[in-house]
C-alpha cells in the first residue's frame, strides 16, 4: 500500500487545505474537522485504497483505515496538507464549536462522566463480585470467614464511589466548567453532609427535618443528594459561573478568599433552596419516566429503548444516556437502562458479521470483522457508519434484533435502594 498516495487522496477528496481545519488520529480512524462538509467527496473517499469505510460523529470526519495504517497515512497527510498534529482533544474542541447547542450539552455530560468511569466501573466489580460471595456463603454454597478484615475491608470498598458519587461527579464537572476542582468538590461533599439525613433512609424513616429558606418563604427537606446527578451538575455550574465572575471583578489583594468563600456560600445556599428541590423532581421525572417505558407490556418498551439507542448514535447524542445509567444506580442500586444499551451494541455486532460472512466484496469482509468484533466491546460507530447504515438492510435488521427479553423495573415510586 502507497501511503503517500492513499494521503494526497484522501487530500484531494475531502476539500484540500481551504475545507480543512484540524486533523488527527486514534488507534484506527483519521478525524478531521472540516469547514464545509458539503465540500468533500465521501463516497470517493471510501473508495481510496485503504479506505475501510468513512462517517461523521461529533463534528469530525472520521476516516477507517486500520491500526498501524492510519499511523502511517496521518503523516504524510499532514506533509501534503502543511497542518500541524493535533491531539483528540484538542481536534474535539475545535469540532465542538460549530456544533449546535444540545450536542454541545450532550457532549458535556459526555466530557464529565467518562473521567469517573474508571472509578465506577471498579467499585461495580467489586460490588458484584461482594454480592456473589456474600449470596453463596449466605446459602450454604461456600464456607469462607466474612468477618476477617479481607471480607470486611473489601465490602468497604465495594460501595466507596456509589457513596461518595457526588463528590467525584462535582470534581469533574468543575473541570468541565472551567471552575476550581476542589471549590466544586466541596459542592458535592455539602450535598453528602453527614447532618443531612441520608437519602437512602427517607422511604423507612420519611423526612426527619425540614428547614425554613428564603426568611420564611417555603420550607425544604433537608435530606441528602445521595444518588442523584442532575442537582449535582446543577449546581457546580452555578458555582463555577460566580467564581469566573468573581475572578474578574475582584481586586487581585482579595480574590484569594473572597471568590472562594462568595461562591461556596452562595452556591450552598442555592442548592439547598432552589437547586436541590427542582432538579431532583426533574430528575426523578425523567427516571420513572423511563422506567415506565421500559415496563411497557410484551417488551414493547424494551424495545423501543433498545432500538432507539442506535439511532441515538447515529446523530451523536448518546451520551445523555449516563445521566439515565448513573441515576438508576443511585436509585433502584442497579441500572436497567445499560442491558437494553449492550443489547443494541450486540445487535449491531450480529448484523455486521453477518455482512462479514456473506459479503464477497474483500474491502467489505476487511472492513466489517474488526467492526463487529469493536461493537462486541462497546464500540458501534464503526460498524454503524461504515457498514450497516451504508448499506441500510443490516441496520433494519439490528433494529429489529435489539429487542432484550422483557424487565419489569419498579415503579417510579420504590423506595432507593442503598449500595450495599
């Protein structure tokens, strides 16, 4: 394969240097943000040797060529096109400023949850595999000593990031904001404050104190934010909105302890009067209102849910989908919405190794393995953009495959469960 070649193509084809903005590269794909989409060839593009398939996500033309190739054609794409390397994310940046309002929205939710994933993702393991030994020792299946410190210390663990979710989603989403970290974990701690009653006791207890706001206007439970999401961004927005202000018009002798203690306080208030109390209703609008999808009679809603997520993909707006997954969590203790969204990425994987088998066009066969084995791992937008909506059929036919066996959630008025 002539590298060169395949760059000075793809070069020509995509608008040369005045359609081009910004270029980088990941493990496989070409990204390139582009200034006029309507300016470049794709269906020429995908016909270029190398060329495993080609589509848009988050503002980026995304080209396919392969781990180690793309490596390759980047280089001496960058030599024809005279731009200089750029990361992804700084390409992401660029391609997030001519997006539309609600994708940048998305894409935000998107930017705070995936720095915490790893975080989440430990202490689910855990917890699962704490479930498992507690269920089999409790049923008589193993004979192992929970009270020695490796049992005791590890069910500790196991619920740590689910306990102190606020105080992870807070850090990271004042980064995003643009705000002092450590300013907006100090938010969450103060949604998680031990003198608040605990969230997760409300539906045993009921609410134990109530507390007057605004010089006697209303009245606000003064329960805990354990479990919920949107209050918690909410409000580091909010904080982070009043620090930058207060930065600016602060005199520099002050603004050490001034912007601090003005956007703590003012921002704790706020969340405790207003901000709490309006978002967690909107919140668990939201999740009930799923969760009644979901439980919709003959997997109806199952399906539905299933099936729209990959067409959720398609127009980039996916990551909306954390906010549902983290708050089951923090509500129900386990997440409903993550089993339809796997059942959508296997369908996906199932639809384009079937156009790997049957296809007889080698390009194809090259493009459609690795992309039903990335799907089976979580990752679709390959298999979606190069192969089932390019050729439409395998796309129908994981819509219809997306369907899980039906659930029967709890309604929107269980009580939460807390992690164990």
């Amino acid at each position: 394969m002539d590298y060169k070649k395949t760059a000075e193509e793809i070069y020509e084809k995509v608008g040369k240097k005045e359609n081009l903005i910004s270029a980088a590269h990941c493990a496989t794909r070409l990204r390139l943000v582009l200034a006029d989409n309507a300016k470049c060839d794709a269906k020429a593009v995908e016909e270029i040797e190398g060329v495993k398939g080609v589509f848009s996500a988050s503002g980026q033309l995304q080209i396919i060529l392969g781990t180690g190739t793309v490596n390759k054609v980047y280089d001496e794409f960058l030599a024809v096109s005279g731009l200089s390397a750029a990361s992804k994310e700084e390409l992401k940046s660029v391609a997030a400023a001519s997006q539309p309002f609600y994708k940048k929205a998305i894409k935000t939710l998107g930017d705070i949850f995936v720095p915490i994933i790893p975080a989440i993702v430990a202490s689910g393991f855990l917890m699962g595999i704490m479930e498992a030994l507690n269920f089999m020792v409790n049923n008589g299946f193993l004979n192992i000593d929970t009270s020695s410190s490796l049992f005791v210390f590890a069910n500790l663990f196991a619920n740590t990031a689910y306990v102190f979710l606020p105080i992870l989603i807070a850090t990271s989403a004042a980064k995003v904001f643009g705000g002092n970290p450590f300013l907006g974990a100090v938010i969450g701690m103060l949604m998680i404050h031990p003198d608040l009653q605990n969230a997760w006791t409300v539906a045993s207890e009921g609410v134990l104190r109530t507390q007057s706001v605004w010089f006697g206007l209303y009245e606000v439970d003064m329960v805990g934010y354990q479990g919920h999401v949107i209050p918690v961004i909410i409000a580091v927005f909010v904080m982070c909105s009043i620090e930058k202000k207060l930065h600016k018009i602060v005199p520099a002798m002050f603004d050490l302890f001034v912007t601090p203690l003005v956007s703590v306080f003012v921002t704790g208030y706020l969340t405790y009067s207003v901000i709490g109390p309006v978002f967690v209703a909107i919140e668990n609008g939201i999740i009930g209102g799923v969760q009644q999808l979901i439980a919709l009679p003959f997997g109806v809603g199952s399906f539905l849910m299933g099936g729209l997520y990959s067409l959720t993909v398609v127009a980039g707006v996916h990551h909306m989908y954390t906010v549902i997954d983290v708050g089951q969590l923090g509500l129900y203790g386990l997440t409903y919405w993550l089993p339809l969204a796997s059942a959508a990425n296997i369908a996906q994987g199932a639809a384009t190794l079937a156009v790997a088998l049957k296809t007889k066009n080698g390009k194809t066969k090259s493009m459609a393995v690795p992309s039903a084995m990335s799907c089976f791992m979580g990752i679709t937008e390959p298999a979606i953009f190069g192969v089932n909506l390019r050729f439409s059929s395998p796309l129908s036919a994981e819509l219809s495959a997306a369907l899980p066996a039906p659930c029967t959630p709890p309604s929107s008025g269980s009580a939460p469960a807390e992690p164990a």
